[in-house]
C-alpha cells in the first residue's frame, strides 16, 4: 500500500462519512420492514467505528482500515443483490470505485477481475442486460487508466530526474550510480572511501499519526541538516523509505566518524512541532581493499536493517 498514498485527513472525513451513511441505510431497511436485511449493514456499522478508531490511534497500519472499508462496501452490496433481487445492477459500481479508490492499482485490477464473475451467479445480476457486462468493464478501465497514466509519468520523471521525489536526496539508482564511480575512483586512486548509514525510526510514525506532511517536514530537517554540514561533493541518497546513505570521497574511518558525532548533534538540536527532537540512528561502513562492490552495498543494505531493527 505504500505505493498508493491517501492523505490521512481524506481517510479520515472517508470513514467518518461512511458510518452515518451506513446506518442511514440500516434504518431505511428497518423502516421499509426488511428486517432480514438489517444484520449486514448493522454489523458494518459497527466494523466501520472501529476502522475509524484504528485510523485515528497508533501502532496499526494503515491498510487495515482501509481493507475494513472495502469489505464492508462489498458486504452490504453483496447483500443488498442476495437479499433484494430488484436492485440495479448499476450498484455494481459502487465496490468497483471503492477498490480503485483504497488499493494500489494492480490489487485493484485484480480484484475486480477476480470477483467480477463471481456477481453473475447472483440472480439479480444474471438476468441483467448483456450491457452490463460491457459496463462493468469499461468502467474499470476507466478507472484503471488515470491511474496507470499518473504511474507511467512518474516513472518517467524517476527515469530523468535523479532526486527522491520527496526529498532533497538521491534517488535509490542515482545514488547506486554515484556510488559505484566513487567505489572504482577509491579503487583505482587507491583512496579511501566511507559511507556513512542514517535511518530515521520517527519517520512512519509521524506519517501514520500527524499525515504526509509531518513526513515531509522530517524529511526535508534531516537532508537540510546533512547537506548545510558536508561537503560539495558528498552525496546523500535515499536508500529506502526510512534510510539514507551519505557517501563521503576521500574520508578515512577517523573522519567519518567525525562526520557522525556532527551530524547526531545537530539532528538532536533540531525540533520538529509535531514529532519533538528529531531522532537518527548512524553508523559508518567503509569498504574493504578486496571487496566487490556487490558485496559492499549488501552489507549497507544490512547495516541499515541493522539500524531500523535496534
């Protein structure tokens, strides 16, 4: 779900709006007297106040809600096929932008696809017209395709730009690329070359409690911090959603230990309003004489799972 991000005050007036409007159609069932009826929606109301209390509290991720969400919109259309053949099939619509909408788009595609046969057992979607199939179709095209688009121009704008898009630092490639020409440039040289390792814990929290723009704000104190106090040709890339990897030319053990102790001072001093005192963890990785370079990154790749695991 990382790839699909919804901001936190979205899904938050989403699951505030789908509880009164779930009830609102629990007590139109028990208004029309279709008590059979009530069980499903009742139930949903109750599952969506505990997606909203989970979206709002800490520690739960933030597709469980979401998965909540989409279930019940299922459920209660499911229902309402199973329970009242005289339903539009035009409701078919409905769970089909739910899932567009909460899931990343392959998961969407997939789910669509899968459960698409599965609505024409129901009677009331069986003796439906032929163009509902054709219906069904084209609107998850039409769904799927400004998404596939906004995906494709991104990866064009990854492929020529070579900064993270949210922060001021190396894509994960371009920062591969740098370092492997300083890791050949050391080599041939015979200069030393340190590569200093910085993961941030706060960083999934602040976006689960205090939205996208809280990660941002961590984001852009820590690679402002790192690039005010290094030199011009030091490189900081992302190396993932939470690690970071400064590459220092020319810079023994000594001096990137150095580097270390002022960088963890000046990220203590610096103090965010919504996470308080910003909090890195940092270690120094220097290559070997004979190692490959295929090794090296793995033991920074290890060295940072190190880091996000303490």
């Amino acid at each position: 779900m990382t790839e699909h991000h919804i901001p936190k005050r979205l899904m938050t007036l989403a699951y505030t709006a789908s509880i009164p409007l779930m009830a609102g159609y629990a007590l139109w069932l028990y208004a029309m007297g279709n008590y059979r009826d009530l069980l499903i929606p009742t139930f949903m109301t109750l599952l969506l106040m505990s997606a909203l209390l989970m979206h709002i509290g800490q520690g739960v991720k933030s597709y469980l809600p979401r998965i909540i969400l989409l279930c019940a919109t299922y459920s209660v259309v499911l229902g309402a096929f199973y329970y009242q053949p005289q339903v539009s099939p035009i409701w078919l619509g409905l769970p089909i932008t739910a899932a567009f909408l909460l899931l990343p788009l392959w998961a969407a595609l997939l789910i669509n696809i899968a459960v698409g046969p599965l609505w024409w057992i129901l009677p009331s979607v069986a003796s439906a017209p032929p163009a509902i199939i054709v219906g069904y179709a084209v609107l998850t095209l039409l769904l799927a395709l400004p998404r596939w688009e906004h995906a494709r121009r991104r990866a064009l704008l990854r492929a020529t730009d070579p900064n993270d898009s949210d922060c001021n630092a190396y894509h994960i490639d371009t920062l591969k690329e740098r370092l492997h020409s300083e890791f050949q440039r050391a080599a041939m040289l015979n200069q030393q070359l340190a590569v200093l390792v910085l993961h941030l814990p706060q960083l999934d929290m602040a976006e689960e409690q205090f939205g996208h723009r809280a990660q941002s704000a961590l984001l852009g104190a820590l690679c402002g911090e790192v690039n005010s106090r290094c030199r011009d040709h030091d490189v900081l890339g992302r190396a993932d959603s939470a690690t970071f990897w400064l590459v220092l030319p020319d810079t023994s053990e000594s001096g990137a230990l150095l580097v270390r102790e002022r960088l963890q001072r000046a990220l203590s001093q610096r103090v965010l309003v919504e996470t308080g005192q910003l909090e890195a963890r940092i270690a120094a990785c220097l290559p070997s004489r004979t190692e490959y370079f295929e090794h090296y990154v793995k033991r920074l790749e290890a060295r940072g799972a190190a880091l996000a695991n303490v």
